[in-house]
C-alpha cells in the first residue's frame, strides 16, 4: 500500500516552496506516520511548536481547510510530483534513502473530521481497535459512549493510524440526519469515481452496490453521530421516521462478507447490533482516563493531589469535555488552584455541558425519566428489585428490564455485581443533572400547589418518595450529595423568604397534607408523604 520516494526528492521539492531545514525536519517525521507528541518530544520543542512549522508547510504548498487531510492532500502533491518529475531530476546522488508515502490512488475524504493534532492516551483502545480492524478484519466496530467521552477524536485518530491499510477513507457525521437513500447514493458517487454514476432508484439495490464496491476496495468509513437517525423519546435504539434504511444498511455491512471495515460512533447503541456482535461485530466504550485528565490539566499548567484526583474524577468520570471546561474554570477564576475550586464547588455544570445533557435526557422515554429520577434519589446504587418496589405503576421485571437495558444502551448508567445481586447506577454527571432537573421541577409543583390550593396538578410529588432510602450505602462511590428533599426544601425558604414569607405557604402545605391523610397511596401516590417531610424540615422537625 506505499511507494518509496527518495528524501532528496522530497527535500529538492519543499526547498523550491521556500521550507526551512526545521520545518523539513519536522514535516519528513509526520509523513512518516509520527504524532505531534512523539515528533515534539524528539526535537525537544512543543507540540505547539511543531504544529506551527507543520502549518507553515501546508501554506508554501497552499494547503488550506481543518482536520487529518492537509497531512494526506500534502502527501498526494508529493506523489504526484514524483511520477511527473521523475525523469528530470538526478536522485543518484546523495544518499539515497527512500521516504514511503501512500499510494495515489487512495482516496480520503475527511468530511467535516475535527483536527486531532492533540492527542493524549488512548493507547490501550487504540491498540484493540487496530487489532479489532486491520488483523481480525471486523466488518463494524462501535465505539459508544456518554456525549463528551472522546469518541469522535478517538474515531479521528484511528482512522489516522490505519489509513496506510486501506484503498478509501471516508468519514461523515449523521448529524444532519440525510435520508438513507441520498447518503448511500453519494458513497456511490464518490466510489465510482464518476460525475453521473448510474446510482439505482431503491434504497435495496443502492446498498447492494455500495457493498459491491467494499468488496473490490478495502475502505474504512466512519458513521459518527449515529444517534442523530436514532428516535428519541422512547427506549433507545430504534430508528427515526424514515430513518428506517439505516438500519438494513447496518445489518447488509454486518452480514455479508466484504473486505472493509465501518466505524459506527454513537452516544446511544441501535438494538440490532447485539444481535449482530460476534467475530466480525464489536463495539468498544472509551473508559475513564485519568492519563487524559492529567494531560488537559497540565496543558492548562495546572496539577492536583491524588486525593484531589480521585474527587475529580468521581465527579465528572470519563467525560474528557466536561473536564476540559473544569480545566479552564480552574485556570480563569481560582488561579490554577484545584483544591479551591473543589472547596467552592460541588459537582460544576457549565452552560454548554448542561445542554449537552439536557440534549440526552429528552431522548429518553417518560418510563426511563422516571427510573432516572429515583436513581437520583436513591445517591447510590439500586437493585432492580428495590427500584420495582417503590415504583408505584404497576411494571413487570420485563419492562423495567427494557428500560434499564436502553438506559445501559445510551450510556446513561453503569451495572455492578454487588454481593449477590447486580445494582444500578446513573453516571456522575447524569445523576448531577438529573437531581438538579428533579429539584426544580418539584421546587414547581410545590408553587403551583399553594398558588391553587390542590393537588390536581401534582406529577412527581405523587410518583416519588423524596426521602425514603432505597438504596445501600456501602455502593455508593465517591462524594455524597445532599438529599433531594434538602435540595427542595433550601430553594423554598429562599423564594418565599423573598416574597411573602414561608408562613402563609407553610399553612395551605400543611392544610392539604392533613386533607390527605385518609386518602390510600393508590389514590395520592407519595404527595402526602411528601408534603409533610417539606412541612417538616420547614419547621424544624
């Protein structure tokens, strides 16, 4: 899959574009394949040094654009210098030793890729995945995780690594959800190397082609933002209204035999793909790094205690995102200091992440919201008898199974063994928002009930119990947070401390909590309980 070009000719070439001896030092090491880290740490200078002489080669040969492909277009102006000036060059002299580029007729197309000329870790995963591609020649290799896990740069820089292995690189997001038929068709126009190919009308035929052509090429295609086909608001997996044809395009890739490899990059698992894992079916989740943390730390000058590690790294798991963002936050506004952002700070949100978030939960189904609302309550891990206990809708093992496995599915919770019995648990940053989405939301129902003086209104005050303990505390890992019913109870003396005092609230709360003490749980649900715990703490009881 290479071709040998001599150094000199290389070098002959970059001189007449003006390129320094340094910036030929450091260009010759990235075509040969090395990152910007390992170059830097040969030449004892920066990785933002070397991405500066890389960047002032891709102007002399008037390169332009974001992302991988200015390495890869430099590589083809290279090649295709080569065969034209071959025969006017003398290469005798010199010493003769041949630098390997990729082959002509390798096609890239990076699409809309993020550049990844930073990089940190990831070697284990990487190791697996190319194992996974180039030595098992999987068919579909997943990478799934949380929004802000690092999937899509780790998608990048795989792709990166494995290019020299294949005749096509593709990469697209999903993201502007096209229709099966119409993103088919141009992996059809793009392989056939025509302006018109003959692309056929149904969507059946139009995979049958494409995987004609994964037959005769070896290509890699990487599907990121698979979610975007998927249907939100109801349990994960399944396609969106027409939609439908990814997912016959999904399981063609995975069943017949063809000599390439899709990367399918989702926050959330389609449901065909368990039943398609096997030898040439696998799906990978990047796990917690603290190698990365540290490195985005450090890029910011910033260093922690392993106790204050252990802090971080509990409250924010394995989104590199979030961490990024807590970096800066340290960096801009607690001098660089970590303990005092931890001491200020409980489990910090920003703006973007939060959206991120919200972005997550309104996918999930009503049964799933709610299930995610007791793992908040709970502030520790729940077994699904305990969960199917105080869920007060009549649901059988099955549905809640159902919902638990599309939960486990978006990448929204972890399952433990614990003892005898598997427990579940949302992850950190989930359960932060989740119980912050809950308290304003009960904080509301509350309002509304003193503002009408009934309880017709009420949704979560009746379906949740805000103090029960339904979990074991020994599961719990890291930090624990204060209650919901304290979250409540606080934001409610500090809107009416505001307005019109907690008195007269305190009194309708207190009238309707006694109104519905002959009332059966069947009829009221939890809000009596509720009332009186709010009525309770209230008063300091």
């Amino acid at each position: 899959m290479t071709t040998p070009i001599p150094q000199n000719f290389v070098q002959t070439i970059a001189k007449q574009r003006g390129v320094t001896d340094a910036e030929l030092e450091t260009v010759f090491m990235a075509l040969d394949g090395q990152s910007t880290a390992t170059i830097a740490t040969k030449l004892g200078i920066s990785d933002i040094a070397v991405r500066k002489r890389l960047g002032e080669v891709y102007k002399k040969f008037h390169i332009g654009g974001n992302g991988p492909g200015k390495l890869s277009e430099l590589r083809h102006q290279l090649l295709f210098s080569y065969h034209t000036d071959q025969g006017t060059i003398d290469f005798s002299r010199g010493k003769g030793s041949l630098l390997n580029l990729a082959i002509s007729r390798r096609q890239e197309d990076w699409g809309q890729a993020p550049d990844v000329s930073v990089f940190y870790g990831r070697t284990e995963e990487l190791t697996t995945l190319k194992q996974w591609i180039v030595s098992d020649n999987c068919r579909l290799v997943a990478l799934l995780g949380l929004a802000g896990s690092g999937k899509t740069i780790l998608s990048v820089q795989l792709a990166k690594q494995v290019q020299n292995e294949f005749d096509f690189v593709i990469w697209r997001s999903l993201r502007s959800t096209p229709a099966p038929s119409d993103f088919v068709g141009s992996l059809i126009q793009l392989f056939s190397n025509q302006q018109k190919p003959d692309v056929p009308i149904d969507l059946n035929s139009q995979i049958s082609r494409l995987v004609e052509y994964l037959r005769k090429h070896r290509c890699l295609l990487i599907l990121d933002d698979f979610e975007a086909v998927l249907r939100p608001e109801e349990l994960a997996g399944h396609y969106r209204e027409g939609c439908e044809g990814y997912r016959d395009l999904i399981v063609r890739l995975c069943e017949v035999n063809h000599n390439s490899c899709a990367v399918l990059v989702s926050s959330e698992e389609p449901t065909e793909l368990a039943l398609l894992a096997g030898e040439k079916v696998r799906s990978l989740k990047p796990v917690i790094s603290e190698e990365i943390a540290r490195a985005i730390f450090q890029e910011k000058g910033l260093s922690a205690s392993d106790r204050e590690w252990k802090i971080l790294l509990s409250r924010y798991g394995g989104n590199l995102l979030a961490l990024k963002i807590v970096a800066t936050t340290i960096h801009e506004f607690f001098e660089g200091n970590v303990l005092k952002f931890l001491e200020a700070t409980a489990l910090f949100i920003e703006e973007h992440i939060s959206n991120l978030l919200a972005q997550q939960f309104d996918r999930m189904s009503s049964s799933e919201q709610e299930i995610a609302y007791w793992m908040a309550i709970a502030q520790s891990p729940i077994s699904l008898a305990t969960l199917r206990e105080h869920i007060l809708v009549n649901s059988s093992i099955s549905d809640l199974l159902k919902n638990l496995d599309s939960l486990g599915r978006r990448s929204l919770i972890e399952k433990i063994s614990e003892d005898t019995e598997t427990v579940f648990m949302l992850q950190p940053l989930i359960v932060q928002y989740v119980s912050d989405r809950l308290v304003d939301r009960i904080r509301a129902e509350v309002l509304e009930t003193v503002k009408t003086q009934g309880i017709e209104r009420m949704r979560l005050l009746k379906t949740h119990s805000l103090s029960i303990s339904i979990a074991k505390e020994k599961g719990g890992k890291g930090e624990r947070s204060r209650s919901i019913l304290e979250l409540v109870k606080n934001r409610l003396q500090v809107l009416f401390a505001k307005t019109t005092g907690f008195e007269e609230p305190l009194n309708i709360l207190t009238k309707l909590a006694s109104d519905l003490e002959d009332k059966s749980i069947r009829d009221v649900g939890y809000a009596r309980e509720n009332l009186a715990q709010i009525i309770a703490d209230a008063d300091g009881g």
